[in-house]
C-alpha cells in the first residue's frame, strides 16, 4: 500500500489509495460523496478484496439502505440434511455516505479517507464489549467515518469526534447529519494535541467556538472516558510528537476509584498504514513515519504500545487489508 503524490507549480498534492478508483481517480482537488460499506456480522478476510465502494453508482452501493438498531440479523434456517448449502453472500448493514477531498496538499490530508480507518473499524466491532455502554474519543477524527461507523456498529454512549482544523471538523459535522446520526450521539469537537489539558472547557468570557468544549462534556470525559481511538495519524514527525504528548496526557489521567476500569486504566487504540519512502539517513527504503512513532514511544517515561496481530481480524468494511496495515494498543506504563 502505498501514498500516490503528484506535483503542480505550487506543491505536493498527495492522494489517498482509497479514491484511486476507475470512476474517482482523478486528482483535481474536488470535493465528492462517496459511499462506504459497514457490517456488523463481518465478513472473512481476503487476500485482494478490489470492490471498495466509491462511486455512488456503484450497483452494490445502490441495493443498500441504511438501517436502524433493529436490523434483522437472524441466521437463515439450517438446510435439511442431504441438501446442498450455497455460499451464503456478502452481507453489508450500513451504506454510509462521507463528503471527502480527492488530492490535497500534506496540511489538509484530514479532509480524505485512509486505510487505517477500515481496520480501526474492524477492531472496535472486534472489542464491542468493552466499548458498549461507554464515552469513546477519537482523535485526528478527519471525515469522521470512524466516529460514525462507532455510533452505528456499537452501542456506545457517546462519541466526541474531533480534530483541530475549522473546515475539517464542519466537514465532520456535514457528515454526521448526512448519515442520520444524532449530534448528541456523536459530538464534534476541537482538540488541540499541544495544549496542556486538550479538553479544555470554553469559559464564559471566552470567544465561542461552535467546536468548543462545555465544562459538562470535559468533566463526562474524564470521570467516564476510557476508550481513544486514532487512524493514519502519523505521518508527519512533528506531528508524531505531539500526539505522543497529547497521548500521555489523556491516558495517564486516572479513571475514577468508581469507574470499573480504574485498575485497568485507559487505553488507546491506534492503525497506520505504513508508507515506504527512499531514506536518504538510511539509503534504503522505509517506512520512516512508522519507525519514528516507534522510537518516540519507546523513549516515553509515560505510555508504551503494543503491536496487535490482525491476520484474522474480521472484516467489517469492504476494502482490502494488507500487511503494511497495523494496529497498536497504546496504554500506561506500570
């Protein structure tokens, strides 16, 4: 998997494998609609699954509804014994629709969809259990699909949906209401990673922000909060830093004696997808922005991670999952 880039008079233009589509290949920097597909059964993992769905005239995007909690997801009755069992077809609950950039420049790659999202979502609906009934962030949220895909798959309390640039988190929020999702469900908020509390609450005497935090939400996150989920947002080594700062102050605020994982403690959950580039330090190619999230969390006094093996992690959404895709578990040290 890799980063396709393209070059004008002005900069870089980079383009996510997502959009690299027959139909939507173009990069011209048009903002579209495509449509995504999620299931809450799952289906297995594959080695080449080449059907995303990304054109909204696509005649499997076109057969699906949007349903609500009441999907019907009984098992077809067992065939009679002696008859021959077809192969039970692809099965997909939700059709959601997210407005998205093509090519942007480096700044605004929050306004595509990436790969690490579909795998993010295959371990939320993977770790259900643990997410049901609770307060769930995620950070560096982009157009918002994982956020969306949280409300829809799992039953979750709440979602803050949230990123840092004005135009993204409207974009986020467009995509909500696009999808029929109640706002108060899933909130979207600002959250700047170098502040000393990201969750600050807007006083009073401050400039309202329609991103802004209330002093309800901040103290519901840090009294019920456990859950941090993050896709494709190391890419940058500057930015990388602070998300890493950022990390350590969310994770090692403890949960309330109250809270049954107070002895567990918070924890994040985190996908990239690794991008190969030519190191002029190494002379080889690597995968410079993986391997420097690496190192960095090595070397931090607070948190650590942990590689998870998702070889046979269901498949929830229709994409192709291949090996440079990783998921981390990110959580305190002792």
């Amino acid at each position: 998997m890799t980063t396709t880039t393209t070059t004008n008079e002005d900069d870089d233009t980079v383009l996510s494998e997502v959009h690299i589509h027959p139909d939507n290949g173009l990069v011209d920097r048009r903002t579209i609609t495509s449509t995504f597909l999620l299931s809450r059964k799952g289906q297995p993992v594959v080695d080449s699954q080449q059907n995303n769905c990304l054109d909204n005239n696509n005649s499997k995007c076109s057969d699906i509804k949007a349903q609500g909690d009441d999907v019907d997801n009984d098992e077809d009755e067992h065939e009679e014994e002696g008859e021959e069992v077809e192969e039970e077809p692809e099965h997909w609950d939700y059709a959601v629709e997210i407005k998205h950039a093509m090519g942007t420049d480096l700044r605004c790659v929050g306004s595509q969809v990436w790969m690490g999202c579909f795998l993010l979502i295959d371990w939320i609906v993977h770790i259900q259990e643990q997410l049901n009934g609770t307060i769930v962030l995620e950070i560096g949220a982009g157009t918002g699909l994982a956020s969306i895909a949280t409300n829809l798959l799992i039953a979750v309390d709440r979602v803050f949906c949230t990123d840092y640039d004005s135009d993204i988190l409207q974009n986020c929020k467009i995509n909500i209401d696009l999808n029929g999702v109640a706002s108060d469900i899933v909130k979207t908020r600002r959250l700047n990673w170098l502040m000393d509390d990201p969750l600050e609450a807007i006083e009073e005497n401050q400039t309202p922000d329609p991103f802004g935090w209330s002093s309800q939400e901040s103290e519901d996150w840090k009294e019920n909060g456990a859950f941090i989920l993050a896709a494709d947002v190391v890419y940058d080594d500057s930015l990388t830093d602070a998300l890493i700062s950022c990390l350590e102050k969310l994770l090692s605020e403890p949960l309330p004696v109250s809270h049954p994982r107070h002895f567990i403690g918070r924890v994040a959950y985190m996908t990239m997808e690794k991008r190969y580039n030519f190191s002029l330090d190494q002379l080889a190619v690597a995968a410079q922005a993986y391997e420097y999230f690496k190192l960095k969390i090595e070397r931090s006094l607070l948190i650590e991670a942990e590689e998870i093996d998702v070889a046979t992690l269901t498949r929830h959404c229709d994409y192709d999952r291949t090996k440079d895709l990783v998921l981390f578990r990110i959580g305190c040290k002792d």
